[in-house]
C-alpha cells in the first residue's frame, strides 16, 4: 500500500530524512519507533506533502505522490493525525469533525459520524462542547476522529499516547486496534512508548538519525536487546 525508497527531506540544511526505506502492506498495523529528533514526525509529514521530498519516492497504492499537493495526498485516501493533536479549540467537537469531513463525500458524512461516536463514545457526549474544554485524552480522541472522517484507506498517527495517563494510552491503543481490525484501516503508527506500539505492530521499524536502522516483527524487535536497552528502559 505504502512504499518509500530512497527519501530524503531537509529543514533548510539541516536533513532529516536520509535515505528511508520502509513498507506498508494492506491491512497492517506498522509501528516506527525512535528517539526524540530521529526524524519519525517529519517522515509522516513528508509523506503529507509538507515538507517535500528532496530526492526518493513515496508511491501509496502504486501512485507516486512526493510531487502531490497535500490537499490531493488527503483525497487519495492519507489522513495523518499529527503529534500534539492540533485540534480547533474554539471549534465544538462537531465542528471539528466537519472541518475532518471536508475531502470526503458528502453521502457518507452520517455513516461516519456513526462510526466515530460508536469508537469514541465520549465525543458523542460531548459533540456541543468547544474542542479546548476537553481533557487531553478526549481531544486525542477529537484528533484521531477527525482523521477517520475523511474515510481514509491508510491513517498516520503521529504519538497518540503522548501526555497521556496510562489507564487512557491503553484505551488509546484498543481503539487502534480496532480501527484496523473492525474498520479494515491501514494503521502507520509513530510512537516513543516503544513497548506498547510493538505489542500492537505486526511489524516496526526503528530509525535513528534519519535513517532506517532495524526492522522486524513487532515481538522480535521487543525480543532485541538493542531495542530493549534503548527504547525499553533496559528490558523492564
């Protein structure tokens, strides 16, 4: 579904991607993991359009789109659910799940608003109430609804469980899991809570530096004593 060769993307000088190589297939839950600065949010970002690939190839669906606006990434069936959520705090959460609904037919916007309040039950509770009211939980729940109004084929989450309690970063991760396995969404998930994006991942990847550097099923990556002394506080 999702295939990166070769990428690379810079701030200015400063280059951040270096040559990345990974792969989505249909249908799975693909987890990449790193330390703060690795480059894991602009990867998801240049997969988005912004910023743009220097050199390399994004191809979604066999489609090259590095060339594509972002507007026209969304619309081929992309939606990135950024770190730090980014939702419109003086929006009601309805509102916001409109502005979510902007690249989707008009048709289905009932059957989504369905399917986002049967995942998120808190939201439906709250539909009237301005984004920025919400607790942080329920506006990663906000964020992450928005993103699945557009109907995508392929969901990008960028550090869902961040700041988060750990009672809410394991409703969180139910959720995603069942985004993928009852909604049959491809799930590219960025995260630093290393230990719970592998138990979910079928399989992940670690980049350091920019780069691609170990990859794998998400329990042999649990299993390595690389990844288990870097990322999960020495194997505990």
């Amino acid at each position: 579904m999702l295939r990166i060769a070769g990428l690379r993307a810079s701030y200015g000088h400063i280059e951040a991607l270096r040559g990345v190589e990974l792969e989505v297939t249909e249908g799975e839950i693909v987890a990449l993991i790193g330390a703060n600065g690795a480059g894991k949010s602009t990867l998801l970002m240049t997969i988005c359009g912004d910023p743009r690939a220097s050199s390399g190839s994004i191809r979604f669906e066999n489609l090259e789109i590095s060339g594509l606006p972002t507007h026209e990434i969304i619309r081929r069936g992309i939606a990135h659910v950024p770190e730090g959520r980014r939702i419109f705090p003086r929006m009601t959460v309805m509102e916001n799940l409109q502005i979510g609904a902007v690249t989707a037919d008009a048709e289905y916007f009932d059957a989504n608003i369905d399917r986002v309040f049967e995942l998120f039950p808190r939201l439906k509770e709250r539909r009237g109430q301005r984004g920025g009211t919400l607790s942080g939980g329920e506006q990663q729940m906000l964020a992450i609804a928005r993103a699945l109004m557009a109907r995508p084929r392929l969901l990008l989450l960028d550090e869902p469980s961040l700041g988060l309690a750990p009672m809410l970063v394991r409703q969180i991760f139910e959720v995603i899991r069942d985004i993928n396995r009852e909604h049959a969404i491809t799930v590219f998930l960025v995260e630093q809570n290393a230990y719970h994006a592998l138990k979910l991942a079928g399989r992940g990847y670690v980049m350091v530096n920019g780069r691609i550097e170990l990859s794998g099923s998400g329990q042999s990556l649990l299993e390595n004593p690389e990844v288990r002394a870097a990322y999960l506080e020495g194997g505990h």
